[in-house]
C-alpha cells in the first residue's frame, strides 16, 4: 500500500497532467498554504494539502462547458449559481475531484479515517 506521501505526489502529477501549469501552479501554491494553515491550526495537514491541490481542478473548461458537464452528470445548480456561471467550477470541481480521486486510487481517499488523529478535526 502506497503511503500518504507517494499518493499526494501522484495527485500532483495527475493533476499536472490536466491543467494548464500557471493553475497547476496556483493549486500547488493552494495546497502549501492550505497544508501550513491546518499545521497552525491543528487540522488534519494531509486533507487540507489534498482540498488545496484539487481546488480549481473544474477550472480547467469555460463556464459554458461547465455548465453541460453539470447538467450531463445530475449536479445540481441553484437559481443564483446558474446566474453566475463563473462559480460553478467550484461546485463542478467538487464532483470531479471526488471522481478523480476514487479512479486514481482505487478508492476514496481518507487519510483520517485510516489513521485517526487524536485532536485533529
Ligand atoms: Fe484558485
């Protein structure tokens, strides 16, 4: 079983792979920045470096494009995100980095649950 470590590196480099390098490395940047915050605050760092790295992983198509992908794969959109279309990779992002991460490793991946961190939330 890989560790933690070789998986947040493999994550990197799928995600490399999809996004055009100034977003990868802005959400590489995220990923730094979620993983010191979650230090300094005593969230799980693994989950916090993860949620950074994929967080504009639904940016990487127009808002339009976006919007079909919501619509083809029953993601829902309220009235005030459909009048926003820039939002809605966030919420397209979520859905696709839920996707990603379960064909990349096979399963869904939750570090806390498999190594519970007593104090960390
Ligand atoms: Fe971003």
């Amino acid at each position: 079983m890989e560790n933690q470590c070789s998986q947040i590196m493999m994550f990197r480099s799928k995600l490399k792979s999809k996004l055009d390098p100034m977003r990868y490395e802005h959400s590489l940047s995220v990923s730094f920045t979620c993983l010191n915050l979650a230090m300094c605050h005593g969230y799980d760092m693994d989950r916090a470096e993860l949620a950074g790295l994929m967080h504009d992983c639904g940016k990487r198509y127009p808002d339009e494009v976006i919007l079909k992908k919501c619509n083809k794969h029953g993601i829902e959109l309220s009235e005030s995100e459909l009048e926003t279309l820039p939002v809605i990779h966030a919420k397209y992002g979520a859905w696709l980095a839920e996707k990603s991460i379960i064909l990349w490793t096979g399963r869904f991946w939750m570090p806390s649950a498999a190594t519970p961190q007593a104090g960390l939330r």
